[in-house]
C-alpha cells in the first residue's frame, strides 16, 4: 500500500545555502595561539597549503616552516603528512589562517633551554658567525650570544667560526629574547673541579688593578685581593708586583656559581708584612703556612676553637676580601672568567656599541634575543690573552 503523505524524492534538495549552514553549525572555532593537528595537502615553492578542519585551506609560509632556514618546503614537509601546527594570525579577507611550525619549535626549544640551565648543564655549539661584541651559536636551534669576555680562547674571534666550545648559560629570557653563554665560565668550572679551598698553586700576574692583581693560574684567573697580599697596609698592589712575576698563592675561596677564584699571600707569611720585606721566606713557607690554614678551617667547620689567635684572624680576613671585591669585580666585570655574575650586571648597563654588532648578524630572524645585541662592553682589559 502506498503511503500518499510521502513526497517524491525529487521534491528534496539541498542548496549551497544549506551546505553552508551546515558547515557553520559543525565549523571549529580556531583562535590565534592555538595549536591544531593538520594535514599537508598541497606543496607550493614558497608555502604549503593545510587542513585543519576550517572552510578555507590555512596557509603555512616557507619562513614559518622551521627554527631554522628553509630554501625549499620539501625540507620540512611532505605531502598528505599529518603534524601539529601553530595558528600564527585570524582569517584574512579570503577567509584563509596563516600557520606556523617555527613558533612551535621555538616555544619548545626554550622549554628545553630553561631546563638545561635549570641543572646548570654545559653544552656544546658550534661557532656560525662572529661580530665585534663577540660570537653567535645555536643552542636548540635558539640564537645564542657569547660577549667577547667570555671567549676563553688566545684565537682571533675570526678564527672561531666552525669551532665547537663548551658553553654555560649566563642569561635565559624568553620574554626578552636573550640567550647568553660563556665560554670562559665552561672552563673555569672545569678547571674549578681540579681545586681546592687551602691549596697552594703557582700563578703569574696578568693584570694589576687598584683593588688587587689578577693571577693565572693554568689556565683560569683568580683575584688576589689587595687585603689579602700582606698582613701590613699596601697601598697599592702596583707597589707589591709587577705583570708576568711568579708567586705562590693560596686559594681561599672557590665560587664556582658566579666562576670566582679568590687568592691570598697574607694567610702565607710567616711573619706579618713578610710579603713585602721578604718574598722569598712566603715562598718556601708556603705549604706549612697553607698547612696550618687547613688546620684552621677544619677546627671552626668542627666547633673547636683554637688556643692559637691566628684562627681567629683567618675567616675575618676572608669575609674582608670577600666583602671588598664586590666593588672591585663589578668595576673590572669579566676578567680571565672569574666575575661571571658582575658580568650579567656589566652587559644590562652596557652601551650600545656591541647591541649593533649583533644586530647586524641576527635581525634575519624574528623575536630572536634582542638582548644578545645589549652586552657588556670589554671592560676587563686588564688580563689581555
């Protein structure tokens, strides 16, 4: 029995109206920000067209396609692959959103950096250019920056291009865009890790400053402050030495965080003042004296006080350097890679000569650290490799 309330098929159509509606109803809302999977279903020389679901076909530039360099799509993406992307901008008058892979990468490549500096971890980069404020390496894909003081190495800066270093993280800032290593401070904790507090090491003056002389000691630079030269009043440390003379220092404090090593020839002499009336008596006293120090510093760590005053005298005379090089190490911010953290205060003071240089080698990537063009000027040049 025929039901006559039924319509003939052909009665029933679906207009263009109506598909568009459809879409409208079941259409996802996409929001700049956002991270969406996405499916490669055209190629094109300078881009790639994607879809994620949306009306239009979004569009993925050739510039956005990577952290690094692409001269060719097929590089990053092939057809009918399947990848997540970043939704760079809202539609534009066609209706059509521009996606990115780059800004994902980014996003996590300083994740990863933040974690590495995190565990203060050393890395290794290759050098890829070099300007006047120092040189350029890529750390995660992520542009990083090493200010010419914290290049520990008696090469041209020219030279370096190619060479891989190991790095430490002096300066992590996404917002801010500054990524900032050193070489210098890499070596110096190495170097740290061989020391100790109360050793007594052979160095030779490589710079002489009001405050004290810097002595290189293999390879690595410690201060010997100038309240630590003598038991008796100096006036100036110019008066004590002289660049390239050979002493026998005492190692009183290793700060391996900030890659500061502080000396002493006080804590060595036999009599007070022997320094300055009688070098050569500090020198074959050197271990004994250095000796006694220990003594000294195990006591006070046990609680014991000795019946001895010179033990009183040992920690004061190291909190006074201590106190004192503050200023000092400020003023001279990255010398032999013993200040790296009056370097971070040198470099967000720094003119700007060194923010062009780097400038001119990193303006071809966008949002990349800005700050790496603000570092410090070379004001250690008292230790000149």
């Amino acid at each position: 029995m025929v039901n006559v309330n039924q319509k003939p098929t052909n009665d029933i159509g679906f207009t263009h109206d109506d598909f568009a509606a459809l879409l409208d109803k079941y259409d996802y809302h996409f929001s700049p920000g956002d991270i969406v999977p996405g499916t490669v279903f055209s190629l094109e020389p300078r881009g790639a067209l994607i879809d994620i679901g949306a009306k239009t076909a979004a569009y993925i530039p050739i510039q956005e396609m990577s952290i690094n360099r692409v001269d060719n799509p097929e590089e990053v993406l092939q057809s009918n692959e399947t990848r997540e992307f970043y939704i760079l901008s809202d539609e534009n008058e066609e209706g059509q959103l521009t996606l990115s892979i780059r800004r994902i990468e980014y996003m996590r490549a300083w994740e990863r950096v933040r974690q590495l500096q995190t565990e203060d971890a050393t890395v290794r980069s290759g050098v890829f250019a070099t300007n006047r404020g120092g040189a350029l390496v890529r750390i995660e894909g992520l542009r990083g920056f090493i200010p010419g003081s914290h290049i520990s190495t008696r090469k041209p800066k020219e030279d370096l291009v190619g060479e891989e270093l190991p790095l430490k993280f002096l300066e992590v800032d996404e917002e801010r865009n500054r990524l900032v290593l050193s070489h210098r401070r890499a070596l110096v904790e190495r170097k740290m890790n061989r020391l100790e507090v109360g050793e007594v090491v052979i160095g030779t003056v490589r710079g002489i400053k009001p405050y004290g002389a810097f002595i290189d000691i293999g390879g690595v630079s410690g201060l010997l402050h100038i309240s630590e030269i003598s038991h008796e009043h100096i006036d100036t440390p110019h008066s004590v030495f002289n660049v390239n003379d050979e002493l026998k220092v005492m190692i009183i404090d290793l700060d391996a965080e900030r890659g500061r090593i502080s000396l002493s020839t006080k804590q060595l002499e036999p009599e007070p003042g022997d320094m300055i009336k009688n070098r050569d008596a500090v020198f074959d006293k050197a271990e004994e004296m250095a000796a006694k120090f220990r003594e000294q510093l195990l006591a006070k760590e046990q609680g014991i006080t000795p019946e001895a005053a010179p033990a009183e005298e040992v920690p004061a005379a190291t909190e006074e350097a201590n106190a004192e090089q503050a200023p000092a190490a400020a003023e001279e911010a990255t010398v032999e890679a013993t200040t790296e953290q009056e370097t971070v205060v040198a470099e967000e003071a720094a003119p700007t000569e060194e923010a062009a240089a780097t400038e001119e080698t990193t303006a071809e990537v966008q949002a990349e650290p800005e700050a790496q063009n603000e570092t410090q000027e070379e004001v250690a040049a008292a230790v000149e490799e």
